[in-house]
C-alpha cells in the first residue's frame, strides 16, 4: 500500500510539473503578442527621408553644377530659406517649386530673395510646424512657349491645329529633413542686406578655395618638372658611353622629356596667372562688403 500511495504521489507531481511548463510556454507567446502589439508606443520608427548635403556640387545637364550652400529653417516665420549656387552654364529663367511631405498635394509659395553672380536665396513660405520633409525642384523655363502643328491623319479636313508645350524642365531636386535641418528658434528671416553679406562671405571662400587649389597644382607641376629635368640630365649623361644608333634613340627621348617640361611651365604659368585674376576679385569682394556694411 506504501508503495502504491508513493507512485500516486509521484504520477501527480510530475502531472503538476507539466502543467507549470505549459502554462509557463502559454505566458511567454502571450506576451511575446501583447509586446508586439503595443511596440509602436515606445519603439520609435524612423522613415528613411532625403536630405540633400550642403556644399556638395551636384552636376546637371544644361544648367551646369549646382550646390546648396546654406540651408535655415525658421519655426516662427514658418520659413525656410535656402541659398542655391550656379557654377557654370546658363543660370536665366529659372523657376522654382517646393511640397511638404505633410501636405503633399499642396504647393508652397516660394519667393526670390535675393540673387548675385550665380546664387539664388529663395524663400519657401507657409510650412506646417511639422512639415517633415521638404521637395525643392529647380526648374529651366524659356521665355516663349513653343509650339508645334498637329495633322490629323485620320479626318478629311486638310486643316492644321497647334499645340502649346509648357516648356519647362526639370532640372534638379533638392530634399530637405525638418530633422537634420538648421533650425533659428525665435528668430525672424534676414533681410536682403543680410543675404548679400552671406553671399559676398561664400563667394570669397569660394575664391579663396580656388586659389588654394591653384596653388596645389603648381606645386605638383614643378615636382614633376624637376622629376623630368632629372630624367632628362641622366639621359645625357648616358649619351657619353653610347653608340651613335643608341645616341638617335636618347635625343628622342631627350627631345620629350624637353616638351614635358615646356608643357610644365606652361602650366604653372597659366596658374599663376590664374590666381592674379582671383586675388584682383578677392579684392574687390572685400570692396563690396565694406560698401554693404556702410549701407
């Protein structure tokens, strides 16, 4: 009987310690689900959004290269602005358009702020105070619309019609993330004075640049002149020891290492000359913004 009650015992222990296993399975799906049920409250879901980077110069086709240089978005006028430059190629008749991502199907009103030398500082008015993201688009536009004849081929009537293209295009499309964008927190726009200073401040870098990237290229021309006149001087060296059929072969060479060493001073004289036009603009940039500061 001892034995019998021992394994009735022992058959309703381990019925119990299945049970608990059960219900301890039970428990982890049930709040696995209910986790993933409320995860959106406290996991934060971040949307991959375009964000075009400043002072990267992006090419074009026609319009050549354009670079955002300054970007500032202000919460209290419900503005932002954005300085855009032209590089090279024709920067005329260009229009702009700008959608958030909170009204989408609504376009905004932008406004030319100030324009100089290739630098546009638009204004887009009216966003949302969570207007997410920003589509900026850069549009070349002919001052006459074209038009083209249109024969229909199916009717009898031998008479033509025309067709009006709105001739503008696309050019590029700058994007902006309220997130990684400049924000003046209870500040107003600035002026066009204001605009003017900022442009005349970037172009002079932009100059400056320029004349350090001139500087670098003469310095790598004579490296490589004095590399070639090297060449050139162990060459006639050689000349010494060498049959009159080898002598043929080295004045060859000779005569070519002497056109790479024209071409280097060509270089370094085109540069330098160069950097005389860019200093003479420096000056008058710093000239400028002495009158701007008087105004």
């Amino acid at each position: 009987m001892a034995f019998k009650k021992q394994l009735e015992d022992y058959r309703f222990n381990l019925r119990r310690k299945q049970s608990w296993k059960y219900t301890a399975i039970l428990a982890f799906f049930f709040l696995g689900f209910l986790s993933l049920l409320t995860s959106k409250f406290y996991i934060h879901t971040d949307d991959r959004l375009y964000h075009t980077k400043m002072f990267e110069p992006i090419s074009t086709a026609g319009t050549g290269n354009i670079t955002l240089e300054e970007r500032v978005y202000y919460p209290t006028a419900h503005a932002l602005d954005m300085v855009v430059k032209i590089d090279q190629g024709e920067d005329e008749n260009l229009s702009f358009s700008a959608m958030e991502k909170a009204n989408p199907n609504v376009k905004l009103p932008v406004k030319v702020v100030y324009e100089d030398e290739g630098y546009y500082v638009v204004r887009v008015n009216n966003l949302s105070p969570h207007w997410e993201a920003l589509a900026f688009d850069l549009y070349q536009k002919n001052e006459e619309k074209e038009t083209v004849n249109v024969e229909d081929v199916t009717s009898d009537s031998e008479t033509d019609s025309t067709e009006e293209i709105d001739a503008h295009a696309l050019i590029t499309t700058l994007y902006s993330d309220q997130r990684k964008t400049k924000s003046e927190e209870g500040k107003g726009t600035k002026n066009k004075q204001e605009y003017a200073l900022l442009v005349n401040e970037l172009e002079k870098d932009f100059v400056k640049k320029k004349m350090k990237n001139y500087e670098k290229e003469i310095t790598v021309e004579a490296k490589h002149k004095r590399q070639t006149q090297q060449e050139m001087n162990e060459l006639q060296r050689d000349m010494k020891y060498q049959v009159q059929e080898e002598k043929a072969d080295t004045e060859s060479k000779i005569a070519m290492e002497k056109d790479a060493i024209q071409s280097s001073d060509e270089s370094i004289q085109l540069y330098k000359d160069e950097q005389k036009i860019l200093q003479e603009k420096l000056k008058k940039l710093n000239e400028k913004e002495q009158d701007l500061v008087m105004k």
